[in-house]
C-alpha cells in the first residue's frame, strides 16, 4: 500500500508542478504528513491540490474554506484490494470555496446550502455519492458540474438543486434502490437546469397506478438524451410528482417487467431496449461486468439531440466505471520482484500505469 501510494504521488506531482500537492494518508503506519483532510485544507492554498491516499478508514467530513482540487484514486479502483478514499460529507458552508473540483472518492453527501458564501463553479466529477444539496438562494452556488459519477441513493432526492442555477447533470450513471413508489430522486429542478446523457435505473414499485414519482417539484427543465430504466413490478410511468414544463427530448425508456407509457415531449423512443454492450439489470449498475457503450444497431445509437449515441458515452465523454480522475494516470500493475532487501539494495519493481484522458 505504502509503495502504491508513493509511486502515484510521484506521478501526481510529475503532472502538476505549478500547484503544491498535499497528500493525506490515514493508514496505520502511514508516513504521510497528514492523516487528516482538513488539516491539509487548512494548511493549503487557494488552487492546490489535496490527493487523498485509498484507507479502510474513513476520513470524516471536509469543509471547504478555499478553492482547492481534492483527488481520490477511483470510486472502484483494480488495485490496493478494492479500497477506496471515503469522505463522509464534503460542506461548502464555511468560505468562498467556488471554483472547486472533487474527484475520485467514495462520498456521502455534497452540500452547497450555505447562504453566506458563494460557493460558484464546482466540479464534481468520477465519485460514488449519495446526495449532492444546492442552494435556498440563486445567487450563491451557481454552474455546478456533476458529471462520470456514480449516484447511489436509496431515499428521497439524491440531487437537489434548491434555488441553483445553471447546474449541469451529465453523463453519470443513477440508481434508486429503494423500491418506494413516491421516492423521488431529482428534486427542485429549474428553467437553468440541464440534465442530459445519464443512464438512471430505479428499482422502484408501482403503486396502485403503475406509476412511480422520479421528478418532484421540478419546472422547465431540459432532460435529453437519457436513458431510463424500470426493474420494479408494474411500472408504466414516472407521473407522480408535482412538475411543471420538465422538457423531454431524445431519451430511451424500458420497463423490464411491464409495458412503459410512451414519454411526453419530442423524439423520444419508448420502451425500448437500449442494448448496452454488457448489462445485467440485477446488478448494481455500477458492476464492472456492465458496459454502457451502445451496441451497433441499437436504437439508441446516434439517437441523441446532437446526433450521438444516448447515455454516458455521449460526445466521447471519458465514462470510468472505477471513477479514475480523467487527469491523473492510474495503476493497472504492480509487481515486487525481489520483497525482502537489506538497506541499500535495489528494489527490483514493475509498474504498469495507463495514460490519463486529457493528456
């Protein structure tokens, strides 16, 4: 563990040498100069970067205070035997943290509600959340990004934007694995709102309606090129909710295990198989045996506003179902041939790493 964490360190700090890098390591025996996050935050700078090192430990909540970039290694990661960097809830409460960027981590919640601060331009990209809260006001946390994560959510409002504008929800992949007809999982969508190239599985049951509530309070917002999948029993719509002028363009709908409604809006195509590559509807959707690349001859190819395929590979975006951070390099191997060396001696190692997507 200590060997990985060093040599990926080192590579981080060979691609960005402008910024200070902070690495943060809770694990026992760990040589890292911090244990904690939030005393790197606090030791940090304005536009560093904190790489958060994989640790059967959780590392607690974070509060942001600067505009920093915080890096795990990937929510589902081949190597250091699956472990992952957790962070209970990342609070954008406390200063001006706008600018921001989270990637790679194993997260509960994301919470841009403070009233005070504003907290502008956050990125949250390549995580495994729970919840992601916006703002009460329209004036404080504004053009968030949320793309390439994983949000698992088993209750009300996995994303809620409150009164947020511009938001930006694409190409992440969305289950709801809680079989209760009215839990919604998009909350206070607005006219500002887009919410494209996803693929959302909800596991919910119909209730004495066959319906299902997937929106709620939401207005005007723009929802293409999705994809939307049913697992429950007896569902045939997502009507419940109170919504207003949610616009439908170019989404895929399939019910396995009923005949779904045709969807309201333009160009949509109703219960239809997406025929992903690899999918297994039973698992979690982000199994690594799933592939969400369009097979040729689906009706989903090229079936989106702008001509590409529906779901998260629209546009040639970088999908990672391990949530590797698109800009780091990440290990595929790492072989010691010679484990047990007196000081001095050479340590004979092997290390295979792929390139990272916007190099």
């Amino acid at each position: 563990m200590k060997k990985i964490s060093l040599l990926i360190a080192l590579l981080i700090s060979a691609i960005v040498s402008a910024q200070t890098v902070y690495t943060v390591d809770n694990n026992e025996g760990s040589a890292a100069a911090y244990t904690s996050v939030q005393a790197a935050i606090n030791d940090a700078s304005a536009g560093d970067i904190i790489y958060i090192q994989p640790s059967p430990n959780g590392y607690g909540d974070i509060q942001m205070t600067k505009t920093l970039t915080i890096y795990g290694l990937g929510h589902n990661p081949e190597l250091n035997n699956g472990l992952v960097a957790t962070v209970s809830n990342i609070l954008f409460r406390y200063a001006d943290a706008s600018g921001s960027k989270i990637s790679g981590l194993n997260i509960n919640g994301i919470y841009l509600d403070n009233t005070t601060y504003n907290n502008h331009n956050v990125v949250i990209t390549n995580n495994k959340i729970y919840r992601i809260l916006g703002n009460s006001t329209t004036v404080r946390a504004n053009n968030t990004i949320i793309s390439g994560n994983y949000i698992q959510h088993n209750s009300n409002n996995a994303i809620d934007i409150y009164n947020s504008q511009n938001w930006i929800i694409s190409n992440n992949i969305i289950e709801q694995y809680n079989t209760v007809s009215t839990y919604s999982l998009f909350n206070r969508f607005n006219v500002s709102s887009t919410f494209n190239n996803n693929v959302v599985l909800t596991r919910q049951n119909g209730d004495s309606t066959q319906s299902i509530r997937m929106f709620h309070n939401c207005s005007g917002a723009l929802v293409s090129n999705n994809i939307f999948l049913f697992t429950g029993n007896s569902v045939t719509n997502m009507n419940l909710g109170t919504n207003s002028g949610l616009d439908f363009q170019n989404n895929l709908t399939y019910s396995y295990n009923a005949t779904f409604d045709p969807l309201s809006g333009t160009n949509n195509i109703d219960d239809t198989d997406p025929q992903f590559t690899a999918f297994n509807q039973n698992t979690s959707l982000n199994s690594t045996s799933n592939d969400f690349e369009i097979q040729s001859g689906s009706p989903a190819e090229g079936a989106g506003t702008d001509g590409n395929d529906l779901g998260v590979f629209n546009g040639n975006f970088p999908f990672s179902l391990r949530g590797y951070p698109t800009e780091l390099p990440y290990l595929t191997d790492f072989v010691i041939y010679n484990n047990i060396i007196s000081a001095g001696e050479t340590l004979d190692v092997n290390v295979k790493a792929n390139a990272n997507f916007t190099d």
